[in-house]
C-alpha cells in the first residue's frame, strides 16, 4: 500500500499535549537544576538516539557548566509499538566513562524496560555517578522500577509524537508534542499497543 503523506505533518495530530511554548520554559528550568547539582563535576551527557536528539540539543544549550556529550543508540520496539523487553545496543558510546557523572538524556520512559537495562549497562562500566533525565514520564505502564532523577512532565498513557518522538520514523521534527489522529494508523491497521 503507497503511503498517505499530508501536506503539513500538524494536520495529522488531533491533540497538541504539550506546547512548544510549554517545552521551552521546561527545558530551560531542567537546563538550571542540572548546571546547579552538577556544579564541579565531570558530567557527560548521553543522549540516546533518535528519540532525544531534539531534547538533548535543546536541553545542552541551558546548562551552563563545562560538559561534554555522547551518544548510544538502542532499539526497544523496532518497528512496532509493543515492548518486547529486549534491549539490543546498536551504537555504543565512542569515549569511556569511567570516573565520569554520566546523565543519560532520553525522550520517554514508558515500561521502563529500556532504561533500566541502559542504567545497568553504564553502571558496568566504572563511572561516577549514573542518572536519568526524561523529558516525558508515562508512567501507567511501568514494568521495570524506574523513577528519572530529572523529568519534564508526567503524561498519560497515549501514544505521542513530536519534539523527536516518532511513528515510524516520522513526526520527529514536530516542534510540539501531541496525539495522532486515527487515520495514521488506519492505513494499514496497525497502531500503538
Ligand atoms: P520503555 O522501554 O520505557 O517501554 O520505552 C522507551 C522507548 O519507547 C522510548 O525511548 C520511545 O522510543 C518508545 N516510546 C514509548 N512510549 C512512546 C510514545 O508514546 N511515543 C513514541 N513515539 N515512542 C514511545
């Protein structure tokens, strides 16, 4: 089946959850505690691909202390919605850690099952200090005990896009986050779990 494209990507939301406006002022808020509580200290920030590359780079520009970044890249639902639980790491980190207060910078944490693994996975390997920062907390559907130490907003239990969040590799360059209309996934049937 070709797929639908619409001419402006907003005409496919049919809820805007969080302004442009309101991530903003979220993120600048973020950007000042982290500076604060990392004051003095080696923090590296790890951004996980792709979902938190628009939060990362927004993110870094308010904290106004030395650091420095990197990236992992992980899949969690691969094409579809559904968590399966297993993690795979398809991009690593490039740099050690070891000694370093590493905060990982992620977009969303929904079952918590990817961010556990991840916070494990970085606590092998010697460094200062792991933490999480979430834009997003959805927190309904947890399986794995996660709580971030750094989140934006707490969100119920809908399938989002925008801000870097995709459905199936669209929607990322959305500058809001909100709620798909049904049609995106009535294509083809398929749609979030
Ligand atoms: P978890 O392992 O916590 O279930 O899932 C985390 C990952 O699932 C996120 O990094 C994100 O890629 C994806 N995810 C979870 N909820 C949503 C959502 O509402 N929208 C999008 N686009 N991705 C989501």
């Amino acid at each position: 089946m070709s797929e639908r494209l619409p001419e402006r990507i907003e005409d496919d939301i049919k809820e805007i959850l969080l302004s442009a406006e309101q991530i903003e002022s979220k993120v600048a808020q973020l950007g000042e505690e982290i500076s604060r509580d990392y004051q003095g200290k080696d923090l590296l920030l790890v951004c996980i691909l792709k979902g938190a590359l628009v939060f990362m780079a927004d993110l870094m520009r308010r904290i106004t202390i030395p650091m420095c970044i990197d990236t992992m890249a992980v899949t969690s639902y691969g094409a579809s919605t559904v968590s399966s639980g297993v993690v795979r790491i398809v991009k690593d980190l490039d740099a050690a850690v070891e000694g370093k207060h590493v905060l990982i910078v992620e977009d969303i944490v929904d079952s918590g099952l990817t961010l556990s693994y991840l916070v494990s996975y970085l606590k092998n390997r010697k460094p200062a200090s792991v933490r999480v920062c979430t834009l997003l907390d959805k927190p309904d559907r947890r399986q794995a005990p996660v709580v971030p130490d750094y989140n934006g907003f707490v969100i119920p239990d809908k399938f989002v896009v925008g801000y870097g969040l995709d459905y199936r590799e669209k929607y990322r360059n959305l500058p809001f986050v909100g709620v798909p209309m049904d049609r995106v996934w009535n294509g083809d049937g398929e749609g979030p779990a």
